[in-house]
C-alpha cells in the first residue's frame, strides 16, 4: 500500500497561537485537552506527535501516598540504606531477570 505524506499549514496569532489543523487532529487521533510534543531535527524540522498519557495505577497510587505520609508523620523512623542492607538485597536478586515490557501470563493476572 502506498502511503502519500500530507501537507497543511497553520498561522500564528499575534500570540504566538495557532490552531491544529483537522487533517493532522485526525491523524494524530486528538482530542480536546491532549497533549502534543514538538521534536525539533537537528536539520530545522519540526516532529509533532501525541503525548500517550499514561494511566496510574491506584493500588500502586495508595500506597505510594501512604508511605509518603508515613514518612513525614514519623521521621525519626527513616535509616540510611546500609552496605549489609545493599548486599543482602543484591544477594535476593541475583540471576533475577526482569522485562517490565513483557505481557504478564495468565497465572500473572
């Protein structure tokens, strides 16, 4: 299949604004409040691409916020980590691979 590259312009506002064009909304499947990142080619040319938003996870969010609060409720409690604490962790997980891009198995889920 060829694939023919599209071509449009905006102009800016004296603002500094502009509007996105609907052909490249669409390509980039855009909504109202997306974001969108510029990469800037060495050579002068302008990449523009849809900034994926990442979903949090709110168990993870939880306990994040929980040993956040713990922390400045109690911290007296905080302990720099230790040589002994490095090795005994170290020492856990070696030979351990992890690939955090792998798709979990269904005795994972």
């Amino acid at each position: 299949m060829i694939q023919a590259a599209l071509e449009t312009e905006s102009t800016l506002t004296d603002r500094f604004q502009t509007t996105i064009p609907s052909i490249v909304r669409q390509a980039l499947h855009l909504n109202k409040k997306d974001k969108i990142k510029f990469i800037i080619q060495p050579n002068g040319s302008i990449m523009l691409s849809r900034v994926e938003t990442v979903e949090n996870d709110p168990a993870v969010e939880s306990f994040l916020t929980f040993i956040a609060n713990d922390m400045q409720k109690y911290p007296e409690k905080l302990q720099s980590l230790t040589a002994a604490m490095r090795d005994r962790v170290e020492s856990l997980t070696a030979g351990v691979e992890l690939d955090l891009d792998a798709p979990l198995s269904d005795a994972d889920e």
